[in-house]
C-alpha cells in the first residue's frame, strides 16, 4: 500500500498514551501491593467464581443488547424519517446516564415486578449499552451499499438469504466489535449490581472495590483486577480475530432510504419502540423531578438555576451550573483526546502488526477496574514530585482512556472496509502520497470520527468511578453531584437530583447531536 | 475537505466557557492560588460526604493565611485505601473521615503522625481517649440507627418496634430493609451493632431475621429512596440508616418546613461511627496542617458540622440546631465495638453473613 511515512508511525501517540496513563499508575500501585505471596490469592476460588457468575451474566446482557439494538441501528441510521437525527442522539442518552440514576429509575418502573436480581441487571445493561451497538455497527451499517441487497433479491433471494449472504458477512466485524465492548461494559459493571443487583450478579468489579475499601485487602484486589484484566483482554483478542479484514462496501455513508409501503410500517414501529425503551426511564426522571410531598412542583428545577440554589454556600455540592461547565468541559476535552489518540489508533491498525496489537491495547483500560485505576493515578500523579491535580487534567485524560477503545471500535471496521485501491489509483494520478492516502480514507474517516466523537463526549460525560478519585471535592462533576445528593436524605435531595439527571440527557442530546450534525453535513 | 464546521466548536466552547463564567460568583475562593508570596498551601483530604460553609473556610484563611484545598478520595473506604498505599509520600496534608472501623488498619501502616490539638480539650468526655495515643483527633460523630415511617405505622394501627428484639418478631414481618454490609457502610455498622448485642449468638439473630423476611439493599440510596415507604414510596416502613435522617425532612423540605416530621430514629441498636482528622505523615506542611486539625475542632466548625453534614460536633457544649434537639435521635448508650477487634475481624463476619443470608 502506497502509505505516507508518518502512518507507520501513527501507533507511537496511543502507544505514549497508554504508557503514561495506564502503564505508569498501574506499575506505581503494584509495586506498593504486590509481592512474592500475591501468588499465592490466584488459588483462593472465589475471585474465579465470580467471573464466572460475571461472565454468564454479561453474555445474556450482550444478547439481549444486540437483539434491542440492531434493528435500532438499522432503522435509525439508514432510513429517512422525521426526527431522525434527534433519535439517534436520543440513542446515545442511556449510555450517558449515570448508573445511580438508571439503576433507580428501573427500579422504579421495573422493581414491582422483578424486583433485585439477575432479569433487572441485565434489562438495565442492555439498557445502557445500546448507544454502544447502535453507533459502532451503524457506523458500518450506513456503509453497506443498500443496492447489492436489493440486486441479490431481485436474483430471487428472499429477504432473509439476502441479509444472511450480502449483508451479515460486511457487518459481522461490527457487531463482533460492538458485543464485545458491551460484554466488557456488562463484565464490569458496578454501579447497577450493587444497587438494584444480587447474589448472582455479582462482578470482579464489586468484589474488588469491596477488597480495597472495606476489607483493605490489597493483595486480593491486586488478584482479582488481574483476573478481571485477564478476562476482559482475552475477549478482547477473540473479538479482534473474529474481525478478518473485510473487503466490499464503499467507506462513504449511502444516501439514507426513504421507507415506502411495508417497509415504512416496519420503520415507524421500531423507531416508535426505541423512543419509548429509551425515553421511558427519562420521563420516569421527569416526573420525579416535578413531584413533592404536596403534590407537583417547581422547587427543584429552581433550586438548580434560581438564586437559592441547593446547598449554596456550602463546599459540598456548590452551583449546580458550574458543576454543568465542568462537565461539559471535561466532554469537550476528553473527545478531543480520545478522537486524536484512538483515530491514530485506528488508523494505525491499518498498517501492520505493531499498530494491530496497539490498537487491542486502547482497550486494555476498560477491563482495569476504576478503584484500581484511580488509586494508581492518584499514587503516580496526586503527590509530589509530579502533582497534576491542579491542573484539572487527571479528570480528562481518565476518560479518554476509556473512551479511546471505543473510538477505535467505530472506526477500525469501516477503515479496514475501505478499499485501499483508491489511494493507488490517486497516487497513479500523481498525488502526494498523503494526499493520496487521504483520498483514500478521508470519507470514511470523518464520518466514523463524529459518530466516535459524540460517543467520547457520552462517556465523559456519565462517567463517575475515576471522577470520584480525581476530581477536586469542590469542583464535582454533574454524576458527583447527583450521587451525593442520592447519598443522603430528604425530599429535596432527590427531587434535586432527577432534575439534575434529566439535565445531564438534555446536555448529552444536544452535545451528540450537534457532533453529528457537524459530521453530516457535505 | 471539510472537518466538523468550526462554528459547532466554536459554539459549544464559548458556551462552556460562558456556563463557567455566569456561574463563577459561586465558585469558592479557595481555589489554589499563591495569593500573596509566602502564602501556604494545605491540602484537605477527604471523602465525598464532607461538607462546610464556604464562609467558615473563607474566615480561616483569611485569619490564618493559608489556603485550603480540598481533595477527595472517593469515598470512606476508598480515601482511606489510597492514604494507606501512599503512607510516607501522602496525596495531601491533612485527612478527615476515617472512620472507627478502618482508623486501626491505617493506624498500623503508619499513615499518620502524632499530634495532640490544644483543642482536644475540649473534647466530648466520652470522646477524650478516642485519640489512639496522639495520632488522631476525634472531629464528629454520628449513629447509624433503625429508622422508622410513623405515618405508616399510625396508619396500619401497629405500634412500631422499640428493641432489636421486636425486629424479628413475625408481627414485623416483611417490614425491614438493611443494607449488604459488604457494599454498605450503614449496613456493615448495623452488622457490628448486633454483632455487639448478641456477641457469639449474631448469626441466629440474622436467621431470625431472613425468616422474618428481610430485605437486602445494595446501599443506602437504594434502601432509603427505592425501598423505605417514606422516601421512595416503597413497602417497607422500617429502614437502617442514621440517627439524623429525620431532621433532613425539615432542611431539605420544598417551600415551608413541616412543623413535625414524620420518620423516627429508634434509639436501641445504633451503631456509633467516629470520624477522625489526622496528620499525614511525611508532609511537608506540617505547622500549617496542625492549624488545620486545630481548626477543624474549633468552635465555628464544629457548630457548622451538623446541618452540613448531618452528624453530632465532637466537642463538648456546641450548640446544636433545633432541628437537632427536637427530632434527631439522641441515643445515650450506643453500640460499639473496639477498633482492633473490628479491623481483625470484619472479613471473618462478611463471609458468615453471606453464608447465614444465602448471598
């Protein structure tokens, strides 16, 4: 491949990045925690159980995601239809949502009837992660030329055979990327199984911030992150075999369909089932935000933007809009970094083995536990001689480690997809060969670089395990607040808080969808 | 070629920056700036339930000249984990909020030094010999009590539980939500509550319990808000939580405080948590950090402790808010447990209360 120099050496940015963000803090808790006798907790069979239990769990949360979230992505990327665009922001919602807040609101519309346990957690995951499957396969999805379907069904083949021999093939290495990233997601879950979760769905996640908060037990936690490490990156590997280098499909986005006639009923009623599956939660925080004790009310949306704010004067939670500023500030930050380090990446995979393996390493970060991550950051970077906490940076660059995988996820398939004879054909017409390159590839570049970059602004946004560590206690981000204000009583607090939850939606739809706008527009 | 259209960009950037801007005459003044040359800088460790008056702080810095940071660990366990893997090179100055069932474990990895507060003096009598010879200093207190919804018992027609005991008999059944001691700290205080009661006979207590239909809650969110009929509008009127729940019904009430409240604190079986300050060993402020410490114990702290942070102030004759005296509980004798035995201990407990529970 006629590729410019500075490619094959696109992998050395993510690759200083891990290095300084992942390598150094996790090397810096080790070494305080692990010795000799850590071998030793790899025999105690808990932490195996445990992932087994995890495991189970997460492959039925991944499931049912897929099963939810294919037909969202089909419908809400390729078609045409009022409302479109908002929709598909709307997809991303869950994804942001605090898992406090989706936890209670399940609780609330679902604990009637299913109460804690395993049918919740995973209703609640799969929740949580369609953004993930809607976005990465409709990334790719958008790619598929719809034609070679129709060309193949008027050769006689029904609707079915036609998805299963023109369409799987070109989307499999999406869906495989997309499943197992919500599997990870679902592995590692904390938030939603401690709150609304039981015996069986008990994650390595739990366990280990059990070892090192309660029972101060370093040399089991150190065991079991590993194990969780060791889990999360062999998924990771077999996910990235099953992604053979796919060829056929254009890397521009096909105009979107007009639905007509049957396939127009089809249409209205997944995007109709997929606006109530993710607003319902939403609105269930609505009308928590409006009601009181005497009935409905406005107090709590005034104590957010009126003069008395909650809790003002007090260092605890401060001014709800500066807690916003800050949160959408970090987004901002960390979709810069994530898009400029996981589209090097990306790009990177492109170009060898090196960059191959680089590019599977970004993920490394999303099977490290949070309490393992902060604490090693806080160790590395939090005290003297090299205190970035001031800097306000730690936050950021915490959620581009998470964020960056899942750039690369969106990316990686449509890149592979592209056909790289266009840059041939650009450099036989004398183009430079980075002109050349970009000729090839630019299209689909920037379109899956602004479906990942809203996703990297969602993560930021909704994150709350490494901002609790790094954040300063005085400058909460918005999930901060909402989890302190739930930490304690009175009607206030939580009225408080579900406004403040369907702030944070209004933020990320609007964030995500403006992304995308920019992203669309030719 | 076009990239996203810088306007976008340039449009959500103003906006955060005008967010920040419109929203900063509350953004507080201890922001870390060398104000004036020679100016110290302390930094506050603590977890993500502490709170104060901004004015409280502003006061001491101006009075004191140094400027307090504020750097959170995540919460209790969590920053108590973090000081103890950084013992000897400390993330901050000063920390506040270990608590009595981890302050031994960080006792012992050395994470603090000695320091005894002129202001300990003062201290509460039954607070005078918490300092575990010098190393830290008791700030406040709080109890970790079963809370009951007495407008649902008057409704029922049943009289609430008054003991432990009365939890386990069947004509509560069904009636009770605890947290998993091993995700919750309320939860795992009210373990060691009856763990003080019944001594070697807890786990038949528990199993009376589990047959009485007890609920698990994850945490105390999930408990207080998902299952407790007052605060969440679930179905179960009896909830563990803390001696100062009830009069967060008066100060976070919408437009005009109740006159009454209608949750109790019951005043048998609570569970007292202590919470310290303490120096970091291998700081390089150290007079600055014992004014903190000092200050921390002071009067104007102390009487701004509670309705911030909805504990009881260490030292002795504060004056405490009405909605203190009048609805929080007061309990005389509660449970507790030595510090060292709980440290050596709590494994050996969560595994037999998961093994009774079935969890």
């Amino acid at each position: 491949m006629h590729a410019p120099t500075w490619l094959r050496w696109a992998w050395v940015v993510p690759a200083a990045f891990l290095v300084a963000f992942l390598a150094i803090p996790l090397a810096s808790l080790g070494r305080q925690v692990i010795s000799p006798g850590t071998v030793g907790y790899l025999f105690d069979p808990l932490p195996w159980q445990v992932a087994g239990l995890a495991s189970g769990q997460a492959i039925v949360s991944t499931l049912l995601a897929l099963a939810i979230g294919l037909p969202m992505a089909n419908v809400l990327t390729r078609y045409r239809f009022w409302g479109r665009r908002w929709a598909l922001a709307l997809a991303t919602v869950p994804f942001v949502l605090p898992t406090v807040v989706v936890a209670l609101a399940f609780r609330a519309l679902l604990g009637g009837s299913l109460g804690s346990g395993f049918a919740i957690v995973v209703l609640a995951h799969a929740y949580l992660n369609l953004a993930v499957v809607v976005r990465i396969v409709g990334a790719r999805w958008v790619t598929i030329d719809p034609r070679m379907d129709l060309t193949a069904r008027s050769l006689g083949a029904g609707p079915w055979t036609a998805f299963r021999t023109v369409t799987w093939p070109a989307l499999r290495p999406a869906i495989a990327s997309a499943a197992a990233i919500v599997f990870v997601f679902s592995f590692t879950s904390l938030g939603v199984v401690l709150l609304i979760g039981d015996s069986s769905t008990r994650t390595l996640e739990s366990l280990v911030l059990r070892q090192t908060s309660i029972l101060l037990d370093f040399q089991g936690a150190a065991v079991s992150a590993a194990i969780q490490a060791l889990v999360v990156g062999s998924v990771l590997v077999l996910a990235a075999r099953q992604r053979a280098a796919q060829r056929g499909g254009s890397a521009r986005p096909m105009r979107l369909i007009r639905p007509r006639g049957r396939s127009s009923l089809a249409v209205g009623v997944v995007a109709t089932a997929a606006a109530v599956i993710v607003l319902a939660p939403v609105l269930a925080l609505v009308w928590a935000s409006l009601r009181s004790s005497s009935g409905w009310t406005l107090a709590w949306w005034s104590g957010l933007f009126g003069p008395n704010t909650i809790d003002a004067g007090s260092t605890r939670i401060g001014s709800p809009l500066s807690a916003m500023a800050r949160s959408l500030t970090f987004a901002i930050a960390t979709g810069a970094v994530a898009a400029v380090v996981g589209g090097l990446a990306a790009v990177s995979v492109l170009t060898g083995r090196i960059g191959r393996a680089f590019a599977i390493a970004t993920a490394l970060p999303l099977g490290i536990s949070a309490a393992t991550l902060g604490l090693g950051t806080l160790l590395a970077y939090g005290r003297p001689p090299l205190d970035l906490r001031a800097t306000g940076l730690l936050v950021p660059i915490a959620h581009a480690l998470i964020a960056v995988p899942l750039v690369v996820a969106v990316a990686t398939p449509t890149l592979r997809a592209t056909d790289p004879r266009l840059v041939t054909v650009a450099a036989n017409l004398g183009a430079r060969p980075t002109r050349a390159w970009w000729t090839g590839y630019g299209p689909a570049l920037r379109t899956v670089m602004v479906a990942a970059g809203g996703l990297a602004c969602a993560v930021s946004l909704g994150e709350f395990g490494a901002a609790s560590f790094l954040a300063r206690a005085d400058g909460p981000t918005v999930p901060l607040v909402i989890a302190r204000l739930l930490g304690r009583p009175g009607e206030a607090s939580f009225g408080v808080a579900a406004a403040l939850a369907v702030v944070l939606v209004i933020m990320t739809t609007t964030l995500v969808a403006a992304v995308d706008r920019g992203g669309r527009r030719r | 070629m076009k990239r996203i259209p810088a306007p976008f960009v340039l449009v959500l950037t103003a906006s955060a920056l005008l967010l920040a801007a419109c929203s900063s005459e509350s953004a507080p003044e201890t922001e870390t700036e060398a104000s004036s040359a020679g100016s110290v800088t302390v930094q506050l460790l603590t977890h993500d339930s502490f709170a104060l008056s901004e004015d409280v702080i502003a006061d001491f810095e101006e009075s004191s000249g140094i400027n307090i940071e504020l750097v959170s660990g995540g919460d209790a366990g969590s920053m108590v984990a973090g000081a103890i893997l950084a013992a000897g090179a400390p993330t901050a100055d000063v920390m506040f909020g270990v608590d009595n069932t981890l302050v031994t474990r960080a006792l012992d990895e050395g994470v603090f030094e000695p320091y005894t507060s002129p202001e300990a003096d003062s201290l509460r009598p039954d607070l005078a010999d918490q300092t575990f010879d010098g190393l830290v200093t008791p700030i406040d207190f709080g109890d970790v009590c079963i809370n009951i919804d007495d407008t649902w018992f008057e409704a029922e027609g049943i009289a609430p539980p008054t003991t432990l005991d009365d939890l386990v008999d069947p004509a509560y059944s069904g009636l009770l939500v605890v947290q998993d001691p091993g995700t919750s700290s309320p939860g795992l205080a009210f373990l060691l509550s009856t763990v003080a009661r019944y001594g070697d006979e807890w786990p038949n207590y528990w199993q009376q319990l589990k047959g009485n239909n007890v609920a698990i809650a994850g945490s105390w969110s999930d408990a207080y808000y998902g299952d407790f009929t007052f605060g969440g509008g679930g179905d179960r009127p009896i909830v563990v939580s803390y001696a100062t729940s009830p009069p967060a019904e008066i100060v976070y009430a919408e437009g005009e405080p109740p006159e009454t409240v209608s949750t109790s604190s019951m005043d048998d079986g609570c569970y007292r948590q202590i919470e310290y300050a303490g120096i970091l060993a291998g700081t390089d402020n150290v007079e600055a950090a014992q004014q903190v410490v000092d200050w921390l114990l002071s009067a104007p702290v102390q009487e701004d402790i509670p309705l911030n942070m909805f504990v009881f102030p260490a030292r002795a004759d504060t004056p405490l808010p009405e909605v203190f005296t009048e609805f929080a509980g007061q309990v005389e004798m509660p449970e507790q447990l030595p510090a060292d035995y709980v440290a050596e201990n709590v494994e050996g407990l969560l595994t037999e209360w998961g093994s009774v529970m079935g969890r």
